[in-house]
C-alpha cells in the first residue's frame, strides 16, 4: 500500500498519516495505518496497529472501514470525529477511553450509521466504549455498538463516569457480554433518547436520579436479563431530581433501595422489581410518589423473588398531596413485624385506591400512629396479618 500523507487537522487517509494542528506545522499525532497480510480483515479496511494509541489533536476517520489492533486513548483535547457509514472494527479486548477533556463525535446518518464491532462476532469481544470527559461534543447518533462489554472495570459496551458529558440519540447497543450501558450517578447525561439495547447481557444499569432520561421511542427488551438494574447498596445515587416522570421502558427496574426525595410520576404499566430486603421509600420534605396506572395498564411493585416478606415494601414518610396510588399492584413486601406492602410512617400520607395489595409477610397496608392513609377500592390477597392496620386499630 503505497504510503501517503496530507495536512488536515480532521482527515485520515486510508495510509499512514501525520496530522498536524491546523495553522500549526510542529509536533503531532502520527496514527499508523498500512497493509498486513495476515491481518483478519477485508482488504478494503485501513489497520491502526500502534499500542494504545492516543489522540491528543483533531482527527476524522472517514475512510468505509478500520480494524483497531489497539485501543484508542482520547485526551488533553483531542478531538476524533467519525463519518457516515464508517466501520471499527475491534481486536480482542480493544476499546475507545475517552479522557481529560477529550471528545469523539460519531453522528450517522439512518441510510448510513456508524458502527463500532469486534472482529469476532463475540459477547464481549472488545471492551467497549468508556467515557470519562465532560467534553460537550461527545455525541452518539445512529450509531450501533456491538459485540463489546469485555472489560471488567465497565461491565457494559457504553460507560459513562461520574462527571462525563454524553448525548446520544438513535443508539443500537447489541451483543454485549455484560450490560449494554451503564451510568454513574453523577454522569451529565444531556440525551438518551431512541435507544436500543438487545442481545446483551443485561439491558443496562442506570442510577434512580437518571431513569428520567429513559424517554418513550427506546427498546430494551432481547436481552438475556430482561431488566434494568438501578440502585444498589453498593453503588452511588444521587436525590431524585424535583418533578420528574418515569417512562415505561418496556422492562422492569430492579434494585435494592430507591429513596425519593423530589416529585415522582410513575408511567402506567411500569415494572418496579424489588432484591432482598429492598425499600422504595418517599422521604424528605419534597417526596411524592403519583402512581396512576391504568386498570390494563398497572404499575407494579414485586420483588425479584415471589415470596411474601422478600422485601421491605414501599413507604411514606412525607405527607405531600401527590403521594397516590391508583390502579397498582403490591406485592411480596411486609419483611419485618409492624410494617406492610405499604407501610405510611407518622410524618406521612398517601391515597391508595382501586389497587390490588396481596402476599405481605405482614399486614397489606399498615398505618403508624399520626400517619394519615386515605383507600378504598382495594383487592387484598394472602396478607398473612391482615388487610389494612390503621392506629386505632
């Protein structure tokens, strides 16, 4: 392949090149790119073989196809941009981390998306995607990122840190090992809209201060595990951000504890799946929890195992108007003596109507003194103490 070279701070060409800030004729990046005969890719594929190989200026990948044998590092203000149509294609345990102000722009087209792969149609073949920039121009659109979440570090093949910037829209997460993404609390998540995510592992892992950005148009269901994990006890999150809904994304929301501090709305048909010993708790002076589903159309409250008293239940502790359940199921709560599937604290209250409240180890809704529970319309099933346990009772 015979070697050529041109001075343009946003092109690669198929060939070795050496780009050069613009106006700037000094020191730059040299990304190799050549010819290897025994390398595992089509002849029409440009090979990047330098060991990991960082990008520290303005670089565009705009040739059909490059096969990565090895990372790409993305720092101190580089900028890698990728076109339309343009395939990477990952070695073995490979990937792309985005650092210190670095950025990558990959903006497809829907006649012409861009596509990140293993050379080995693998779960978990290369590591993925990692974000840890706060660059504004980290975009994904039409984009499908497949075959990764190798890296034990990330778990997923799109991770972004805490403190990292990412917009992403029209965005096709397959074949992962692991998770398809995974979220930090404190990650700026400016968009996340249009996703999907199949074939993996897991649907994703997203902190409760983010599941608002699950928007209406995304998929996650064809994963091995039909769900998405949010918070766990060992793991960061963040209060609820102040009026917020949660779209039904289609699968249920596994976790161990969410506590709401801000104004919650809950979509109908939403699947909220408790592990052991979980707590879904209104708290602080601005919690609320509307819970309207629709008798088609139920929000549900469970737990990952269905027996009575796997978890604790849900609970109120502020008396804000907004606390409502409508058309809801609860079940399986009630795990220790004087509480229920639904427990109101002595600073709460909630309205509970024409909702089903079945198999509490305990009581179905139980009522601490001073606490104040408007109901009526409600089906019982198997409580093992009884229906509702009011103070006075």
């Amino acid at each position: 392949m015979k070697i050529s070279q041109r001075i343009h701070a946003f092109s690669i060409p198929l060939a070795a090149l050496t780009l050069a800030a613009c106006g700037g004729s000094g020191s730059s990046d040299a990304l190799p790119v050549g010819s290897n005969a025994s390398a595992p890719a089509p002849q029409s594929c440009a090979i990047i073989d330098q060991s990991n190989y960082r990008i520290k200026s303005r670089v565009l990948l705009d040739e059909p196809c490059y096969l990565l044998k090895t990372g790409l590092l993305i720092s101190e203000g580089g900028a890698l941009s990728v076109s339309p149509g343009t395939r990477l294609i990952f070695e073995s345990g490979e990937g792309i981390v985005i650092y210190d102000g670095g950025s990558l722009t990959a903006v497809g087209t829907e006649q012409s998306p861009i596509t990140l792969l293993g050379a080995a149609p693998s779960p978990g073949f290369w590591s993925g995607l990692s974000v840890h920039s706060n660059s504004p121009y980290n975009r994904l659109e039409h984009v499908i990122i497949q075959d990764a979440g190798g890296s034990s570090a990330t778990n997923a093949a799109l991770f972004v840190d805490t403190g990292a910037r990412l917009a992403a829209n029209h965005l096709t997460l397959k074949n992962s090992e692991t998770f398809g993404f995974s979220f930090h609390a404190q990650a700026d998540l400016e968009q996340f809209d249009n996703v999907t995510s199949t074939g993996n592992g897991t649907s994703g892992f997203m902190p409760s201060n983010l599941l608002h950005k699950l928007t209406p148009g995304s998929t996650f269901s064809g994963n091995t595990n039909d769900y998405i994990v949010s918070d766990l006890r060992t793991t960061a999150s963040l209060p609820i951000p102040d009026a917020v809904t949660w779209h039904n994304p289609g699968v249920p929301i596994e976790y161990e504890s969410i506590f709401i501090t801000g104004a919650l709305t809950l979509s109908p048909g939403m699947v909220l799946r408790a592990r052991s010993n979980g707590l879904f708790q209104v708290s602080s002076p601005r919690g609320s929890l509307t819970a309207i589903g629709t008798p088609d159309a139920p929000i549900i409250f469970t737990a990952t195992d269905p027996s009575p008293g796997y978890w604790q239940g849900l609970s109120f502790s502020t008396r804000s108007t907004s606390n409502q359940l409508q058309h809801s199921i609860v079940e399986y709560g009630g795990d220790r003596f004087g509480s229920g599937n639904i427990t109101v604290s002595p600073l709460g209250a909630a309205s509970v109507t024409d909702s089903i409240i079945r198999h509490s180890r305990h009581w179905g809704m139980y009522v601490e003194r001073y606490g104040e529970l408007q109901h009526g319309g409600n089906a019982f099933e198997g409580n093992a103490a009884g229906t509702v346990r009011l103070p006075e009772s």
